[in-house]
C-alpha cells in the first residue's frame, strides 16, 4: 500500500465548474496535509495547508481533512484554464526529522 | 528574499558517469532537502538535513549516491556512476524548521538529469 494515493488522472473540468481532487493516506500519525501544484516544467509550489478535521477555505480553494478516514481533499471553485497543472498531496507527522510524503499527483486540466 | 539556488539545471552524461548537482538553501533555513521526481512521479524524498547533520536518508541509495550540508548552509549531491533510471529531475527545498506546523518547503528550479 502506498503511504500517499491520489485518485488517477488526469482530471479534466470546464471552466467555471468545481474540481474535486481526492488524497488518501497510510500512517494514522500524520498531523500536517498540504496540496502543491505543480505547472509542466516547473517546481512544485505550496496552495494550502491543514491540520485539524474540517474544511479550510483559501479564495477559490477549501481543502478538507477527516483524520478517521485518512482522507483529504481538495475543491477547487470557479475553475480557470491557469488552474491546470498537476496537484501533489503531501502528509507528514510532526515529530523531529519527519519526512513529508508526496503521492503521485493528479493531472488537472480546464478547459476554456 | 532570495529562493532556493539549484546548478545545473540541466544534465546530459552517459550511464556509469558520475555528476554532482549543488543547491543553495533560502538564507536561514535550518532544514534542507533533495528530492528525486521522475517523470509522471511525485517527489520521493533522497536525504534530509537539519543544519549539518543527517536526519532521514531512508531512501537514499548509497551505494551510489551520496550527499553533504557543510556548514550547514549549501549543499551537495553526487551520483557514482549513474544508471539510466536516475533519469529524473532533483529537487532541492529548504524550509525555516523541519518540525513545525505551517513549515512549508521552499523548492528550487531543480536540475534535470538525463542518463543515457
């Protein structure tokens, strides 16, 4: 089982719709969630952070986390063609030299 | 403020080469990473340093790769020789702490490596 899955892409939405990307992870110790996004060619870049159960709302984007499920989310509302890239889930434990974990990324694409 | 400094960004040699890729942490920070992403992968995480030292290199395949934070500041890695499934680009991220909330990694360009 991978510590990290992502639900497979690619993902493709029409402009203006939401876009719903799904995480689920292994180790019942993580404590902190993050999505990157990550353009073709480039770095990945940090969207959003979460670390208690419960929706988190940043612009057009909530993440949602349910630590009994092991499973985090991530809405992306009024969707636009600059949101298509790919988006990496990542968890970590926040003990010393905990490692953050990424799963293999799921492809978004909006078409205008 | 300055971001993360990665060189080369990109590198073409030959199975059984070797080839060293230099990072420059943010000013600062305590913690730096090297991370390998393959094509169609996400990150997978090669080495961790706090400050000087060594605090996860689970993943690191070493006996061909290794990897050092003199002085804690910048750092190196090497891979000796090189198969052609190094193919990949290496990411190097640094973050202000490695063990609090809402510590984010700061990624470089990365350098992307392509084994022949």
């Amino acid at each position: 089982q991978k510590e990290v899955e992502q639900n497979s892409g690619p993902l493709s939405v029409p402009e203006g719709a939401i876009a719903s990307l799904n995480c689920t992870y292994s180790d019942r110790g993580s404590q902190s969630f993050f999505w990157y996004r990550q353009y073709s060619g480039k770095s990945p870049e940090l969207i959003m952070f979460i670390y208690s159960n419960g929706d988190k709302e940043d612009g057009r984007f909530t993440a949602q986390l349910n630590k009994a499920s092991q499973y985090v989310s991530l809405l992306i509302r009024d969707s636009q063609p600059s949101d298509s890239a790919t988006y990496l889930c990542a968890v970590k434990r926040e003990t010393s030299g905990s490692r953050l974990t990424f799963g293999e990324g799921t492809q978004l694409t909006v078409n205008p | 403020e300055a971001g993360v400094a990665q060189s080369p960004r990109y590198k073409i040699i030959e199975k059984r080469q070797s080839v060293a890729f230099w990072c420059n942490p943010i000013s600062g920070h305590a913690t730096l990473y090297w991370y390998q992403q393959i094509l169609g992968q996400g990150p997978k995480l090669l080495i961790q340093f706090q400050n000087n030292g060594v605090v996860d290199d689970s993943q690191l395949p070493k006996d061909r790769f290794s990897a050092e934070r003199l002085k804690g500041v910048d750092s190196t890695l090497k891979i000796q020789p090189a198969k052609l499934e190094d193919s990949a680009v290496y990411l190097c991220a640094s973050s202000p702490t490695g063990v609090r909330y809402n510590s984010p990694l700061h990624f470089g360009n990365g350098t992307r490596l392509t084994v022949t």
